[in-house]
C-alpha cells in the first residue's frame, strides 16, 4: 500500500493510523469467508520514520524502527519516546492511542540484516519453498492466479 493510495483521505498521512488500518482491512478483506481476521495486535510495522513509528503505534500494531543512521542521531537520547509514539511533533494526539516507553511493542534495529524473526513469531520457510514453481514469477496459484512482480514487490 502506497500513500498516494485513492482510498486513503487526503490530509490523514502518518503519524495518523489510517494507511495501517486501511492495509488490514485490504488483507481481511481478501481472506476467504469464515477465517479469523487479523486483529491489530498480530501485525509488525517496518518503518523508517518517526511519524511511521506513531502511526503504527496509534493503529495498535508492533512495530520496527530501523532508521537511517542520521535520522538515529537527531533522536539519540530519546528513542524510547519514539517507540513510544510518544515524540508529540504530531501535536495534539489521544493519548490511550500511544504505547508507554519500554512497554516492548517497538524496537530499534540499527539494521534489518540478521533480523530476529522467531522473536516475532515470523516463520521463514527454507530456500527450497522459494524455488517451487508457484513461487516462480508467472508461476499459477490457487484458483488460477498468476504470480507476478510489479516494481520489485509481489503482486497475485
């Protein structure tokens, strides 16, 4: 999901929680009649920036701050306000919607190489499920779908 995205409204950019809460809707939207959907609680934001980190926090999401080294040093000394959501550059915000520091639902990463997946309950299936045909671009999926890549992301 792009910001630019029609379905998001002008004027609700992040630190707002809107592009988070419109990408579950998109994902529950698509499961198929009768699955649990996926609750706020159960998704992992990657961000870069610090209004990304507040709106993933205000969507009720966990989230992963990894950002450019410089961006680091303006906030050094205060990276628990920023897993927090809590910096107040979003000016006045309801309060109940922001963690607390250190409650363990943001973390920083300097990188992402080496990323701890098990410690967010992430399965990463072996090389071999990558090289099956239906992962392959072109490749059919259930119901007659055709995996292909778009731009370097993965569309069906």
């Amino acid at each position: 999901m792009l910001g630019d995205d029609k379905r998001l409204t002008p004027g609700r950019g992040k630190p707002l929680p809107d592009i988070f809460l419109l990408a579950l809707k998109t994902i529950n939207d698509s499961l198929p009649e009768g699955e649990t959907p996926i609750t706020p609680e159960e998704c992992l934001v990657f961000e870069d920036s610090v209004p990304g980190v507040e709106a993933g926090r205000r969507a009720g999401m966990r989230v992963v701050w990894c950002p450019h080294p410089m961006l680091k040093k303006v906030y050094a000394g205060r990276e628990g306000e920023v897993l927090a959501g809590r910096t107040g550059e979003a000016g006045d915000v309801d309060l109940h919607q922001l963690g607390e520091v250190d409650d363990g639902w943001a973390d920083y990463f300097a990188t992402l190489v080496d990323f701890p997946y098990t410690k967010y309950g992430i399965v990463v299936p072996p090389l071999e499920v990558e090289l099956e045909q239906p992962m392959q671009e072109g490749g059919r999926i259930d119901d007659g779908e055709v995996l292909q890549v778009v731009q370097g992301t993965v569309a069906a």
